[in-house]
C-alpha cells in the first residue's frame, strides 16, 4: 500500500513541481521585463530631466552676462518704475526722468549684445549691424518724435549727440588719458581721425547749405521753406551716399586702418552667449527702448516746464549724456589703458554715424511720412556744431595728444551746454509754432 500510494504520488509531484517551476519562470520573465521597462523609462526621465536643467541653466547664464554684465545694473530698476509711472499717472517728470535713466543701460546692453552677433555674422555683416544699432536709441527717439510731429526734439537730439561725442566724449578721454600717461607721449593713427574729420566737414557743409540758402533767399519772391526743404532731401541722399562709401571703404578697401589698432585684443575675445540668444535679447530690448523712448517724447515739454528748464537744453545735453553713458565710460577706459585709437574710433565713428546716417535717414523717414523736415538746424545750432567740428580737427591734427587737448574740448562742451542751458527765449520752428 505505501509503495502504491508512493510510486502513483510521485508523478502528481513532478508534475506540480513543473508547474511551479514554470509559474517562477514566467514571473522571473515578466519581472526582469518590467524591470527593463523601469530602466528605460528611467533613462528618458533623465534624460529628460537634463534636457530641462540645460535649458534653465542657460537661460540663467544668458540672463547674467545680459542683465548683470553692466556697471549700470543699478540703473534697471528705473525700467518697471517708468512703466509703472506711467500706468498710475505719477506725474509726466517723473515718467521723463525715469525713462530716461531707464535708457541708459539698455543703449550699453543693446551695443553688447550686438557685438556678440557680430561674431557669428563675420566682420562685413557685424560692422553694417554696428553703424545700424549703435545708436539705436538715437534712431528710435527721432522715429517716434516725428511720428508725434516733433521735429525740434528730433533736431536738438541729433545735435546733442554729435557734439557729446566730439568734445565730451573724446575731451573726458583726452584729459583722463594724457594724467594718467603723463610721462609718456600718446601717439595715435591720423588716417581714421582724418577720415571721420573729412565726412563730419561734409555734413556740416549740407546743414551750413539750407541755412545760408534761407538768408540769401530772404528778400525774394521765392518760397524759402520749399527750397529749402528741396535742398535739404537732395542733400540727405547724398550724405547717405558718403556713408555707404564710408562703410565699403571701412570694412573691404582700407580695412587695416581701423583694425589695426584691434588685433592684440582680438585673441582673447570671444562670443559669450549664442547667437539665438543675443538676437531674442536683442529683439526684446529694442522694444523695452522704443516704450522708454515714447515716453521721453511724450513728456519732454512737461519736464521742461516743471524742471525750468528749456527743451534745446534737456534735447542737446541731457538725453545724449544718459544715452551714450556707456560710450563715455568705454572710450575713458581706452585712454587710460594708452589705446587712443580705440577712444578715437569710439567718439570719432558715432559722431560720424550720426551726422551722416542718422541725420539724413531721418529727413528721409520724414519725407516718406509726410512731415517737412529738412536741415535747418537754425543760426546757434549750426554755429556751434561747425565750431565743434572745427576745434575737433584741429585737435588731432598732429597725431598726438597731451591732457591739454582735453582740457580745451571740455570746456568748449561745458560753454556750449551754459549757452543753451540760459536760453530761455522761445524759438519759433518751420511752422510757426513757439517751442522752448
């Protein structure tokens, strides 16, 4: 009986030791699948996961080299208060002077973020972007002021702007350069100077033109304000004839003179940020400007009447000092390092980009939209840009510099600023309207 019972029993539990066999088989499978499944599952989260931790670890660096790239981070803050200002009708000064310290950083950080484009875009497209954004702020506040019909703003801004950067601009870098190399001689290359020098004379001469014509046809019978104007377009066609023969000559034919002076620091320059990003930055700035710019427009005769203050003084003096703050600082630091040439190409180059594009391109912006405006930058304006010009050639006719030649051309920029900052008698524009 037990062997019966033992021998008919085994078969039973072979058979269920197979079954379980199989059953552990099954489950080892399913659970090394899944196990499988888990691990690349984890692998794409991961991956994932550092994909997104890239990403904001970009966005953070790109958003410190842009935003906290600058002494004049401290300034930023002037940005959401103009905006806020604004909104809640603080009062028409207040938005003025906000926006406008709000534009000085944001003329430094566009200039830098151009620069980083330009080492992507090769030296003929990075210099065409540098002579079109470098004064953007420029540009923008004529755009809008023309479109607001003012056209004595756009005037005395463009003005302003030129002289800054002939006399304070290179004045403030004459002087800190020739005290702290006194014991050196500053040498610098004349071909640049003499270029920009030739084109400054020649933009004096189509604003001298408009002027002279308006006297001379005084006693006529002809439409003065018509001729001019005529005159004044022909002009502006002309001028941005130079510039564009200026550009090929900088950056294909004579190349070497302005780059000369650039190659020791060219080694150790680099992109720091990708080119996408500097354009998103780029984009994004430019219309933080133009909201800042409508505002400086918009309340500049409010400022000028809370402040006492004319607007020729505020358009001439304050708002090129604020906008080409970083300029300033720039072409100071050059001199003091004994690199001239590059204060020279600083100043010298956004005088002349504005005296002959930007000038003349709103004239023709002008003419495009309907607004009569031409040259003219009445008998004062005019005498003092052609002395500026004058005392500015005259300065760098030697090829070298001393702290005196500094001295000279601040001054000169302190006297013009205490002329326009006494007048107070109302002007009278094209059209017969009385502006400060």
């Amino acid at each position: 009986m037990s062997f019966f019972s033992d021998s008919t029993s085994r078969p039973f539990r072979t058979m269920n030791e197979d079954m379980e066999n199989n059953v552990e088989t099954q489950e080892n499978n399913s659970s090394s699948s899944s196990s499988m499944v888990r691990k690349k599952s984890d692998i794409v989260m991961v991956t994932n996961n550092n994909v997104r931790f890239q990403m904001v670890r970009n966005v953070m660096i790109n958003m410190k080299e842009v935003m906290l790239g600058t002494k004049l981070v401290v300034l930023f803050p002037a940005v959401p208060l103009a905006v806020a200002a604004d909104f809640y009708s603080l009062g028409r000064p207040w938005i003025f002077a906000l926006s406008l310290l709000g534009l000085a950083p944001l003329a430094e950080r566009v200039s830098f973020l151009t620069e980083q484009i330009a080492y992507f875009t090769g030296p003929t497209v990075g210099g065409l972007l540098n002579a079109t954004c470098g004064n953007a702020t420029e540009m923008i506040i004529a755009i809008l002021a023309l479109h607001q019909n003012k056209i004595h703003v756009v005037k005395f801004s463009l003005l302003g702007s030129i002289l800054s950067n002939l006399l304070l601009v290179l004045g403030s870098s004459l002087l800190c350069g020739g005290l702290a190399n006194l014991k050196r001689e500053q040498r610098y290359d004349r071909k640049q100077a003499d270029v920009n020098s030739l084109l400054l004379l020649l933009g004096l001469l189509c604003h001298l033109l408009p002027l002279m014509f308006k006297y001379a046809l005084a006693g006529g019978n002809h439409s003065i304000a018509s001729c001019t104007l005529q005159l004044s377009r022909a002009s502006s066609v002309v001028m941005l004839l130079a510039y564009v023969a200026y550009i090929f000559f900088q950056l294909k034919t004579h190349r070497k003179i302005f780059d000369a002076h650039e190659v020791e620091d060219e080694d150790d320059e680099k992109a720091v940020i990708g080119f996408w990003s500097a354009f998103s930055w780029l984009v994004g700035m430019t219309l933080v400007i133009s909201v800042l710019s409508e505002y400086v427009v918009g309340t500049i005769e409010a400022a000028s009447e809370s402040w006492g203050i004319s607007v020729s003084f505020i358009s001439i003096i304050l708002l090129p000092i604020v906008g080409n703050a970083a300029e300033h600082a720039g072409s100071i630091i050059f001199a003091y390092k004994n690199k001239l040439d590059i204060s020279l190409g600083v100043a010298m180059g956004s005088a002349t980009q504005i005296s002959m594009f930007v000038v003349p391109l709103s004239v023709i912006v002008a003419w495009i939209m309907g607004i009569r405006m031409d040259l003219d930058f009445n008998l004062l304006e005019t005498g003092c840009l052609g002395f500026a010009i004058i005392v500015t050639a005259f300065t760098l006719q030697d090829g070298t510099s001393h702290y005196m030649k500094g001295v000279i051309l601040t001054l000169c920029y302190i006297v013009i600023s205490a002329c326009f900052f006494v007048l107070k008698s109302p002007q009278i524009n094209q059209y017969g309207i009385a502006v400060l």
